[in-house]
C-alpha cells in the first residue's frame, strides 16, 4: 500500500451549507499523513453560492497554487462543483463523487425542498447537528444553491473530467438512487463503489473506513 506524504494532497469539498460532519473524518486523514484540506461549503455568506461558479474558481485557485490534487472528493452538493472543477484543470488527478447529486428523479425545487424538510431518516441527529452550519447560510442562499444544484447536471459535466473517477452509493441514501450512480459511472468510464451501512453524509462518523478507502484508492 502506498504510503502517504505530505506532498499527497486531498481536498473535499462538502456539501450545500454544511460543514461540521466531514471535519472529523478530514482531521484523520491529516493525522494519518495526508495534506488534506476540507473547503468551506458552498452557500456560506462570504462562499460563492452558485456551484458552477464555485467550481470554476477552485478550479482557479488550484491552477495558481500549481500543485497536484491526487484526490479531490466532493460529498453531495459538493461533487457537482468538485466535477466542475476537474473539467477546469489537469493537475486533479483523482474524481470522487460521494452521494452525487442532484439524481433526476428529485431535480426539482418543491422535491428538494421536501427531503431538506424531512432530513435523513437514517441519520436522525443531521437535522439539528447542522442547523448551525445552515444559519451561516440563512435559508435564501440555501434555496438559492438548491436552485444552482438543479440547473448543474452532473452527466453534462463528467465527459469533461480527464481524471479518474470513483462514484460512491451509499447504502442509505434518501437522495440518490443506485440507479442514477450506477449510470453516472458506467456512461464516464468511472468505478462505482457501494457503501454499505451508511448514509448520504458519509463519511460522517466514519472516519475510519475513510481513511481505508482513500489508502486503497492510492495503491
């Protein structure tokens, strides 16, 4: 197995508004030997709200460091700009999409706005856990990524991406079916993991296999 150093670089961007639940497993991987970093979330005021635009400037930001991203992980609204990104430039050499969004069959603002209201049934604490995060937004510029995630299709954008892709299905998922990330991975060419046991916010909690699959995806 390969060994990390800090010139391994992983970046993660999470999802719409959200922050605390992927500190823990991205402060294990840097303890573990990994420069990684966990972005701010798109939405946040002061973070630009529009995925697209969120990824073409990272894109940018990436571009002007000049270092490779061996891994660059997007987690739900999160892979949306992180696939943008890797469209943008050559130097991210590793896609992984966990739990991408937004599948066709709630790409629509009344659907989204009803899972946002019903929260993970397989993850009771999310809701309250991340209101925190979500009043760094504010309920406008949330719906407003809301509408962004519905307008930026994840299947125009990957023919784009030169880096390898892995998508991630987790096995609880209330918003994306295995259906759509099975087709995401087979139409681009990607390797399509499933993720037993766990829900849309892994690795929430999970730190561990985290750290096992990013080893493995570097091998």
């Amino acid at each position: 197995m390969t060994q990390p150093t800090a010139r391994t670089r992983v970046i993660v961007v999470p999802g719409l508004a959200v922050h605390a639940y992927a500190e823990q497993p991205v402060q294990h991987l840097r303890d573990n030997g990994y420069d990684a970093k966990l972005l701010q979330p798109p939405a946040w005021r002061g973070v630009e709200v529009d995925l697209e635009r969120y990824g073409r400037n990272m894109a940018a930001d990436i571009d002007r460091d000049g270092a490779v991203v061996d891994v660059l992980i997007g987690l739900s609204a999160g892979t949306q700009a992180a696939a943008v990104a890797a469209s943008e430039t050559d130097l991210v050499k590793r896609l992984v999409l966990v739990s991408p969004t937004i599948d066709p069959a709630y790409r629509s603002m009344i659907k989204q706005s009803i899972v946002f209201a019903k929260g993970d049934p397989h993850d009771k604490s999310a809701f309250f856990s991340q209101v925190p995060d979500w009043s760094r937004a504010g309920i406008r510029r949330i719906f407003r990524g809301f509408a962004s995630a519905i307008a930026l299709r994840l299947e125009d954008i990957l023919p784009e991406v030169q880096a390898e892709v892995t998508v991630i299905h987790t096995e609880h998922d209330p918003l994306t079916t295995h259906s759509y990330a099975a087709s995401l991975a087979e139409a681009n060419g990607a390797r399509l993991v499933l993720m037993p046991g766990v829900s849309h916010s892994w690795p929430k909690a999970d730190s561990a296999r985290f750290l096992r699959f990013i080893d493995q995806l570097l091998s």
